[in-house]
C-alpha cells in the first residue's frame, strides 16, 4: 500500500500567516509513525516568487519524507529552480519524476509565464511521453500539476484552469497505467474526471475558495481566511485502487 501527502498553494510570503500555516502541515506530517511514499506540492509554493520565499519555503518542506514538488502560476521557473530547488535558473518548464517501488508520480509543470491560467507545453507533454514510456506495464503512474484540466464550476477557477487539455487525454487513452490526476489551483478539496481518470484536487494550504452558492461579504469576497489548512492523503493499495482522504490541520 502507498500512502501519498498532498498539498497545494502554501502562497509563502513575508507574513507569518502563510509560514505559520504551512508549518502546521509539515509538522503534522513529521509526528506521524509512518513514513509517507512522498510528499507533493502542486504549485503556488510562493505567493512572489521572491527568492525568500523560495528560501523560506525550501526549509518549511524540509521533510524525512520525500518531497515533490511542480511550479504554479504565482511562481517563477528560474527563481523556483535557484532558490527552492537548489539547480542553475532556467526558464525551462520545471518537470520532475518520483519512482518510488511499485508506483511513479510524474508532477508536470503547468505555468504559463507572465499568465495565471494553465497550459502543458509540447516540451512538457514529450517529457511526459518518455515518463511513460520508461515505466513497465502495470505499474501505477499518478500524474500532477498546478491547473485543473477540467470545469470545477466555479467562475474563479474555471476561467484560469488549464487549457489545451485534449492533448493531455490524447496521450492519456495510450497509456492504460495512468491511474489518476492530481492538481491544486482551486484552493478547494475536489474530486471529478478527466480523461476516464480520477482528477483530485487538494485543498489550500493558506486559503480556502468560497463556492458559488456559498455567502460573501461582497461580489470579490472569493476565499475564506478563517478555515484550517487542509491536505489531501491519495492512497494506492495492491489492487490498485485508489483512495482519497481529506483532512484539516489545527494552526
């Protein structure tokens, strides 16, 4: 069985309110007698893309946990690279690939410089072809990013969701071991489809999306700040099976 963590959109920034909140989530993870296949992070890790808060982000997600983690459209390949990754800066789509025994989480980087919705680049899709290649019949493949492929039916997401997806299906209908999507964006714990494949959608690590039918303030009043961090734990048994638990963490 494997047991995946999964969080998005810490939005670290100078504040204490997104530090705070994102350290509740890690230390939640460290207490635990279980040590996770991975860790991932799908995007928006820095509310600026500033090198300090990339600094300040690389030592939050220092975890004994393997952690994955794919760029947003808050943040910046070169400054991601530098000073969260460690790596020469580069304007490249930052792609990276987690073969743990017995199952690949492929985490593709779905930013659009200078855009906040989001696109997979050809290079991107290639890479995402020899991923797959690479990896025997049979062995669950778990593919990631920042933006949803698909309506979540909320006006706020779905306008900078990820389009172009239809390329994304085209190579998912040959390659039968995709076993699900996994994505942030939303700020929202969600489930649906794309493609015949689960796309699970992980909560906000700083905020919370107001959904449509919810009650605001005013028209622009779109996330809760009063609600706990929250993650998602994916889980894969040896039947291949796949199940999803949500949970929040006390700040």
């Amino acid at each position: 069985m494997h047991v995946i963590a999964h969080l998005s959109d810490t939005h670290i920034d100078s504040e204490p309110r997104s530090i705070e909140r994102t350290r509740a989530v890690m230390d939640y993870l460290e207490d635990f007698p279980y040590d996770l296949d991975a860790v991932l992070v799908t995007g928006d890790i820095a509310d600026h893309a500033l090198p300090a808060e990339y600094e300040e982000a690389r030592r939050l997600l220092t975890s004994r946990h393997p952690v994955v983690v794919c760029p947003g459209n808050h943040d910046e390949r070169a400054a991601f690279r530098q000073h969260l990754l460690g790596q020469p800066g580069s304007a490249a789509p930052v792609n990276v690939v987690h073969r743990a025994a017995g199952v690949v989480i492929a985490l593709c980087d779905s930013s659009v410089p200078g855009k906040d919705e989001g696109f997979l680049e050809d290079e991107t899709l290639a890479w995402l072809e020899d991923v797959l290649a690479r990896t025997p019949d049979g062995v669950p493949v778990l593919v990631g990013f920042h933006h949803p492929p698909a309506l979540l039916h909320d006006p706020v997401v779905d306008g900078i969701r990820q389009f172009g997806a239809e390329r994304l299906a085209a190579l998912t209908g040959r390659h039968p071991n995709i076993t699900a999507f996994l994505c942030g964006h939303a700020h929202t714990a969600a489930a649906t489809t794309f493609a015949g494949r689960p796309l699970l959608v992980a909560p906000g690590v700083v905020s919370t999306l107001r959904l449509p039918w919810e009650h605001r303030a005013h028209a622009e009043d779109h996330v809760h700040l009063d609600q706990p961090p929250a993650l998602a734990f994916h889980v894969l048994d040896d039947e291949g099976r796949l199940t999803t638990h949500y949970r929040f963490v006390n700040a």
